[in-house]
C-alpha cells in the first residue's frame, strides 16, 4: 500500500513482530550493563538483570535515549501519539487524563500494516473511574487488552475489586487476587504470543507491554519463579494466586545481604521483571520467531523516591543526578535496548540522541508504512540496522511541572542550587543540557551542562562567553518547540515568537513540493522520495492537481511587520497541518471542505519558518490559507510577505519540520538529516 522499508527488504515476507516492553520508574542505573554491575563490582550493594544484560548482548544499546517528561501518564501520552511534550494532550500530572477523541497512537499506525495489536499491563490514558473508559485501549487501536486502567491501580502488585483488572472490557480483578501483577503480564503475554502464533502464523504483532514494575509500593512475589522459561517453563496461564505466601518472598540473593528491607524488596522487584523479561524472550526462540520479532525494553521516567524506593540506595540514577519528576539527567535519561537476531548486529551500543517520541516514526518505517507528519519524533531504523541515512534530532524538548519535595529532593535541589521544581523545561542540543526550574517569568535563565563531560550536571556552563550563542538557541526553542495547552497553563505562554536571522532569503512565494500518493494520514515528507520543489506565489496547487491522491508541502519564511498576535485561518477537504518554527499550530488528518481550522500565536517582527502539509484523496481539492495580526486584516498570505532561501527552493521539503535549526544564523534544512 504505502512505501516499503529498508527493514522490510532486509526481512524478507512481512514485516517483524514488535514486543516493546516498558518498565515503570525503573531508572538508568536499574540495569546491571547500564550501571548495577561496575556498583558491584567496586564492592558496593548491586542488584542483577541477568536477563537484560543478555539481551543488550544481542543486540543494541541506546545510551542517549530520552523519556518525554519524568512521571508516568504524559511520558505515555508522548509514546503512543508520537510528540513530544510540546504538543502532546496530556502533560505535567494529567494522570488518566483520556486520549482525545479520534487521537493518532503507534497501534493505529500499525494497523495500517496489517498488525495484530495488543496492549498487557498498565494504561493510565483512558479516563478516570466511572467515567466508562472514553480512551480505553481497545478504542485507541488495539485490538486486545488485559491490564488496569487508572493511574491508582497501579500502586499494588496483587490486584482486586478495589483495584480491578480488565480482559478486554470486562473486568475481571476478582479472579486474579492473589497473583502478582508482574508474573500475571509476563504469563499473558505468553498466553497471547502462543495463541496468535498457532491461530496467525504468518500475520505480524504489536504488543505493548508495561510492567507496573518497579513502581511503589514495595510488593514482592508469593514465591520463586518457576523453573525453566519459554514454552514449557517458566510462567504458565493461568496462574495459580498465592493468598498465604504473597508479598513475603525475597530473592535468595538478597535474602541474607546486610540491606534494609527496602533494599531487598526493591532488588527482588526488579529481578523478578527480568526474569518475566527473560522468559518471554524464551518463548519467541522457543516458537522460533525470534529472528522474527524485535524487541525493544525502556522505562517511562527515572528511578522514584516514594513508596519506599529511594534512587540513593542503589545509585538508581547511574552516573547521572536527580530522578522521577526531575528534568535533569537522572529523571529523564532512560535505559533503552533493541534486538532483533540476524538484523540488529549484537554487542552494539550508540550514543545517538534519541526519545520516546521517535517509536511511532521508526516502528511506521520498519512496518512499510511514511512516518505521519504530526508526530515530532525521527525513525531510529537507520541506526538499528547500522545503516546510513539516519536523521538526527537538532534537539530533544521537555517540560513538566511539579510542585512537591521529598527528601532526596532536597539532596539533588542542594547540588544543583536550586529550592524545588516548579515549572521545568530542558532542551538537549549537542553534548549540552539546557535546564530551568521554577520558571516564574520567560526570563528565568537556563543552566547549561555538558552531560557528556559532566553527565551529573555538577558544573553550570551557562556563564561561559563561549556557549552564548548556544544558550541563544536553546531559550529560543524554550518557546518555539511547543504549543501551548489551555489545560497546563506556563508562565511562558504568552511569549511571541522570536523571529530567525536568515541569509540570503529571496522574496516572492513560497518552496512547494508535490507527490504523487495515498496516506491514512498526512505523510512526513522527509520520509519520502525527493521531490522537485518548485516557488509558487501563493498556497495554490496546479492546474492538473484533480481527481488523483496527492500530498503537498509548503514552506517558507513569513515575514511579519510588527510584534503581536497573529491568527492562521485554513481551509482542506482532507488532511492539513500548519507549523510555525516547531510550534504545531493545526494539527488535522481529517478535516472537512468548508469547515475552517483557526489557530492564534504571538509573533515578533521578522522572519519566521512556516510550514503546511496537506493531502488530497478525490474530487476537486480544497485549499486556502489567511493569516491577521497586528496591523494586517485577514487576507491570504501574500507573496511579498513570504521568502525562500536559495537552498530552500531545492531542498526545504526534505526536513522534518519547520525549523528544527530555528535559532542558528543562516538555518541549513539539512542539517538534521
């Protein structure tokens, strides 16, 4: 149907099925390969993940991977819309807040490839309770579901009528009481890779599972876990509860260690998810798929401090500082890891510059399917299959707020000279970090770390002549990168726009690109085919465009005559996408002719990157773009307001977004690529 992949060539009849299997609040340092094993081997208390040191021994280690925000619900959010905190519709502590109505998530996309989707363990974006689930995951695209559903439910390991369980969209917590949660996803997801294998052989699977491990409380098993894995060890469905043992069993390698309690819960916990780890990757070499299916393990944000888990006893923010709910390192610096035998060379490791945001777009290209333009992520299938092409992120975006203490809250603010959160953004650009916390006005300062030097962030840069023209760059993506949300209010929001310094520019229209093609949604057009660009005067399409399925691309710098706010008016019979630096001001894959799409933004005076993407299916196309602001009444954007650069004309359309280099000089389109 759509574009095929260079995943899709290399592995041969369809494409693999995906196992993307998310931890919760386990941090950077929680992995023996990424941090627990050098803790034991200098003789310091340690923790083992036999399981997953195995697995990153098969295949690739991501060690500059990004959540997008440090808690659990938008970090979510982020993964399955594909956006970054920017843009996503749940932010800061929007806990069960529901996806929107119609919202694009990674199992939509993937059931365009014909994949069987199935979402095991915890959701916490489908609603709160009594509210009849309006984003249950069975209405977000997959096909089947067994887990909880609100955030709250998932502060216990042994679930019950209090705290149901839901196969499908019956509830069933009652019949499980007396079973640990993480044992009972790790045997369901068993349950399902067996069933779909003997029933659908040669149809592909997206399960998207996610522990409630190693989040609070404390809870541990009722007993060992079953010898053997795989097949005919291991975890088998159903399970049998433990209602006299449960919450008492310790592993034998932590029962006798000189730790507290908490240490010994806390080590246990996380074993056990790497056994259930374990045995899952057992059961696809077992069933021999396993060179069928890539594997992909991450945690949703960085270690916790609460419910007895405290990131100080285990170092469980690796070499990094701070944690859960934190913007520095420690809080959004996660453990990644991607396997897929005879595709994915083992025993590699990339420091490429990567975030949660990026699985949509490369799970799309590994399926066959364009990447959608909403999504603010890159596909990472270059660097997994150590090929060349990979585009490269100009920066990583996240803000969050969050105005509560605990005391090891107190220990990182100490270090870092600061007396809480608050509101906090960080932009990662290059080997540096750009953070502010308690942001009161849009002129709190950043602080700049080297987090490749300095991966504690112990030495603020932010004063050093050298790094000005950088911290001009990241404060300006401090408004640039994102829209803002009604719904988590910034004291930055009202910010216009700063304009960019671009040399060169030509005035007289705008860089049009045109393809040939049909898309479920409005494609990303850096992940197509080049295309001739050609400079039109206005937003108008040609003579020939008709009754055939097309996409075009726009794009160019908006020249605007005074400071203020700016209002853009679009009109589309199908799918429409309107930028401003990195700002995604419309955000439409179905619209409706004759049914306008307004956005507002304040603009300083000057040159500002603007970008729309539009798709057309049949009929006669529908589209027009107004613009009015400070001094200019509504009118179509006219040619002697819009500029190219001599590069653009070519080679504009070949860049994932408006900007993306918004704040450099003299931007080069290319530059991400």
């Amino acid at each position: 149907m759509l574009g095929v992949s260079t995943a899709l060539a290399v592995a041969g009849e369809r494409p693999p099925n995906v196992v993307f299997i998310l931890a919760d609040d386990l941090g950077y340092g929680d992995v023996g390969c990424f941090y627990q094993n050098a803790r034991h081997a200098n003789g310091k208390p340690a923790f083992s993940t036999p399981n997953l040191d195995a697995l990153a021994k098969s295949g690739l280690v991501l060690r500059q991977h990004y959540c997008a925000a440090p808690v659990c619900a938008p970090a979510r959010a982020s993964l399955m819309t594909g956006q970054s905190q920017g843009h996503c519709p749940i932010r800061d502590n929007q806990f069960d807040k529901p996806l929107p109505n119609g919202a694009l998530t990674l199992p939509i996309v993937l059931k365009q490839a014909d994949y069987h989707t199935v979402a095991i363990g915890k959701w916490g974006l489908g609603g709160e309770p009594g509210s009849g689930w309006p984003a249950h995951p069975m209405r977000c695209g997959f096909d089947d579901f067994f887990g909880f559903m609100a955030h709250k439910y998932g502060h216990v390991y042994y679930h019950d009528a209090q705290h149901p369980l839901m196969d499908g969209l019956r509830e069933v917590g009652a019949t499980h009481e007396n079973v640990y949660s993480t044992d009972l996803f790790t045997a369901r997801a068993k349950k399902f890779i067996v069933d779909h294998h003997r029933a659908h052989p040669d149809q592909p699977f997206f399960m998207y599972l996610a522990y409630t491990a190693i989040h609070n409380a404390l809870d541990v098993p009722g007993g060992p876990y079953p010898a053997g894995a795989g097949i005919h060890g291991g975890l088998q469905w159903p399970l049998v509860p433990t209602p006299e043992t449960r919450n008492t069993w310790i592993h034998p390698d932590y029962q006798h260690q000189p730790w507290t309690k908490e240490m010994k819960r806390y080590a246990t916990m996380a074993r056990r998810l790497d056994d259930g780890i374990g045995d899952v990757l057992q059961l696809l070499a077992d069933l021999h798929i396993e060179d069928k299916t890539l594997v992909v393990f991450t945690s949703d944000n960085g270690p916790a401090n609460e419910g007895g888990a405290d990131p100080r006893l285990f170092d469980s923010w690796g070499p990094f500082d701070g944690f859960k709910r934190d913007c520095f390192e420690g809080g959004v610096r996660e453990p990644a890891i991607v396997a897929w035998p005879q595709h994915i060379a083992a025993g590699r490791t990339s420091d490429l510059i990567s975030a949660q945001y990026d699985w949509m777009a490369t799970l799309a290209e590994l399926a066959g399917l364009v990447p959608p333009a909403h999504s603010d992520g890159v596909s990472l299938l270059p660097t997994l299959l150590d090929k060349r092409g990979q585009r490269r992120h100009p920066y990583v975006y996240i803000e969050y707020f969050h105005g509560g203490k605990n005391a090891a809250s107190a220990d990182v603010f100490a270090r870092k000279h600061v007396t809480g959160r608050g509101q906090q953004q960080m932009v990662r650009i290059g080997e540096f970090a750009g953070v502010r916390t308690q942001i009161k006005n849009a002129n709190k300062p950043l602080r700049l770390y080297n987090v490749v030097t300095d991966p504690r962030e112990d030495t603020d840069l932010s004063a050093d002549v050298e790094h000005g023209e950088l911290l001009r760059r990241m404060t300006d993506l401090l408004v640039t990168a994102r829209r803002p949300d009604a719904d988590a209010p910034r004291p930055y929001d009202d910010v216009p726009l700063p304009p960019v310094d671009v040399k060169r520019a030509a005035p007289g229209g705008w860089s049009r690109a045109i393809v040939d093609g049909a898309w479920p949604w409005a494609p990303d057009f850096a992940a197509l085919p080049p295309a001739g660009d050609s400079v039109v005067a206005g937003v108008s399409l040609p003579a020939t465009a008709s009754d055939h399925a097309f996409g075009a691309e726009f794009r160019g710098y908006l020249s605007v005559p005074k400071d203020g706010p700016y209002t853009f008016t679009a009109e589309s019979d199908h799918a429409l996408h309107l930028w401003l630096h990195d700002c995604h001001l419309i955000d439409a894959d179905h619209c409706q002719a004759g049914q306008p799409l307004s956005a507002s933004v304040p603009l300083r005076a000057g040159l500002h990157p603007i970008r729309l993407v539009y798709t057309h299916e049949k009929g006669d196309p529908q589209l027009g773009l107004k613009y009015s602001g400070a001094g200019v009444s509504e009118q179509p954007i006219p040619a002697a307001a819009m500029f190219t650069t001599q590069a653009g004309a070519a080679n504009n359309s070949r860049s994932n977004s408006s900007t993306k280099s918004n704040s450099a000089a003299q931007p080069n389109p290319n530059a991400h690529r």
